[in-house]
C-alpha cells in the first residue's frame, strides 16, 4: 500500500521488493518453482522501479540485478536454461557497470565474480564448455585480485576455492586434466587452511573432503 500511494518512495519500494524476495525463496526452497517465478518476477519488477527512480543510487541499481538473478534461479530450478541465461546475463551487465563506476569497490568486484559464475554455470549445464571456462577463469581471477588487496577476507577465500572447483571441473572437460589437478590441490589447500582457522564451521568443514584419490580421466 505504502508503494502504490507514492511511487517515488524508494524506502518503500526497497521494503517490498525484498519481501517479494524472501516469499519467492521461500516456495522455491519448498519446490513450489510456479509461485516462486510469480514473487521473484515481482521483485524484479521492483528492482526495474528502483533503478529507474534514482539511476546514481548503486543499492537501487544493484537491487535491478538482484531481481534479474532472482528470477534466473528458478527458471534454472524448472529446467528453462535459455531464458535463465538472459537473465543472468542482465545481471552480470549490470553489476560491471557498477564495478566500472568505482573501481576501487571491492565489494562491486565480488558481485561481478559472483555473476561470472552464475553465467558459467548455466553455461556448463547448456553444453558450452568454452564459454563456461572462460567465466570461470575470469571469476577466479576477480578473487584472486581481491585476496591480494585484503588477504584476511576468508568469505573471499572460500568463494576462490569454490570458483577453482568449477574451474577445474570445465578444464578437465575439455581435456586440460593437469591445469585441472593443479587447480584442484590448490583448491584442497585453501580449504584445509580455512579449516585450521575455525574447525567449528560447518561449511568449510563440508568443503574440506581430506585425503584426495584421483582416477584416470579415462575411465
């Protein structure tokens, strides 16, 4: 209500758009993917506003993003990759422009690693092994560049680790299995490190499979 009495309130728009959100994530999480598109839709739908009521605004901008990732997810989730990928690709071009406004924002570059892999992994899954490896290598390399300005930021660390498993996983499938290995134990020692830090959390733990037993690729 608050919304549609003014539209220009961005505060309220913001409000709504993050509870179309959780609601969405909330039926998709049950696997309920039909009302799950309709909210996610909404909230983008909401990001649209947002970006068009204060362009200079970076949270509403990013909110644009957000709601494009958002409705990407569940169209993956119900098998739809083509228009997945679109919307993926919205948010990526949206979230380097914000990285291009201001290069020194760390956080704008770890959203653009984040959207690189996004865009990867619907590629993966649609068969483009080339293009898949190429977002990934550019998202490792975003986390790499970003552990050499902070090197204490373990979220940052443990998003490297991952993005070199997907990384690996796309060289191996192009038949790079020696990049693929060496990535894959730099990938294990950064897990182990981040395990020795904190051995009470549960998804670095989880990350961390111990000793590595390699099969022939060609079996």
């Amino acid at each position: 209500q608050a919304s549609r009495r003014d539209q220009k309130i961005g505060a309220a728009l913001l409000v709504r758009g993050e509870t179309e959100f959780w609601i969405g994530h909330a039926h998709w999480l049950t696997g309920r993917n039909d009302d799950a598109l309709r909210h996610m839709q909404q909230y983008m739908a909401v990001g649209e506003r947002l970006a068009k009521l204060d362009p200079n605004n970076s949270k509403y901008v990013l909110e644009r993003a957000f709601g494009h990732s958002g409705v990407a997810t569940v169209l993956e989730t119900k098998g739809d990759f083509v228009n997945a990928l679109k919307h993926h690709r919205v948010a990526l071009q949206v979230k380097e422009g914000l990285a291009r406004r201001d290069p020194n924002d760390p956080n704008a570059q770890a959203e653009v690693a984040r959207a690189y892999n996004k865009v990867g992994t619907v590629l993966y899954s649609t068969g483009d092994l080339l293009g898949s490896l190429e977002h990934s290598r550019r998202e490792v390399a975003i986390y790499r560049e970003l552990l050499v300005r902070d090197p204490k930021q373990n979220q940052w660390r443990q998003r490297l680790a991952t993005s070199m498993g997907y990384l690996g996983r796309a060289l191996g499938d192009t038949g790079q299995w020696n990049a693929a290995f060496t990535l894959w134990q730099e990938e294990l020692a950064i897990e182990r490190q981040l395990v020795a830090l904190d051995s009470t959390n549960v998804a670095w733990l989880r990350d961390n499979p111990g000793p590595v037993v390699v099969a022939d690729p060609n079996i």
